[in-house]
C-alpha cells in the first residue's frame, strides 16, 4: 500500500474514532440527564411524604380534640334522653292526679 491509501485509512480510523468518542459523550450525557430526572423525581417523592406525614399528624391533633367533644355531645345526648323520661313520668303522674282530682269532685258532687 502507499502513504496516500495509509493515510486514508488512518483518516478514516480517526472518524470512526472521533464517531465513538462522540457518540460515548452523548451515551454520559444521556445517562447524567436520566439520573438527575430520577434524583429530582425522588426528592419530589419524599417531599410529598414529608407534607402527607405532616398533614396526617395534624389530622390526628384534631381528631384527638375532635373525640373531646363527641363524647361531651354523647353524655349530652343521654342527659337529653332522661330528662324526656322524666318529663314523661312527671306528666304522667300529673295526668294522674288530675284524673284522681276529677273523680274525688265527682264523687263530691253525686256524678256516677
């Protein structure tokens, strides 16, 4: 072979060469690009994890104070309950007495 053909071979191995290089820089480039994606993907993740964990606690803070009052309406609510019995049983007694009253002046007064 003479220089000339050498040279266009090692001109042809330099782009080849040159081809590689380039398309192994793109190859990093690609890849640094991806891991940073999922790096930035992840920390977004754990932030949303870290805002759910605060939301939670102070859902549970407030269901906590919320329990108070429930169980404040609940003795509430039975307090209710026997007062109505009660009121029932005293207008019961009273319906009584108007009947006992009733039949005494009948009585009194000779009605059969």
């Amino acid at each position: 072979m003479t220089t000339a053909s050498y040279d266009r071979v090692i001109g042809r191995l330099e782009t080849k060469l040159d081809m590689l290089v380039t398309a192994f820089e793109k190859s990093v480039d690609d890849s640094k690009e991806h891991r940073d994606r999922i790096s930035s993907d992840l920390e977004h993740m754990r932030m949303e994890a870290a805002e759910s964990r605060r939301e939670v606690t102070a859902l549970k803070q407030k269901m906590d104070n919320a329990e108070e009052v429930i169980s404040e309406l609940n003795r509430w609510k039975e307090r209710f309950i026997g007062m109505r019995m009660l009121t029932g049983v005293l207008l019961m007694a009273a319906g009584g007495g108007v009947a006992l009253v009733w039949r005494w002046a009948a009585a009194k007064l000779g009605m059969p």
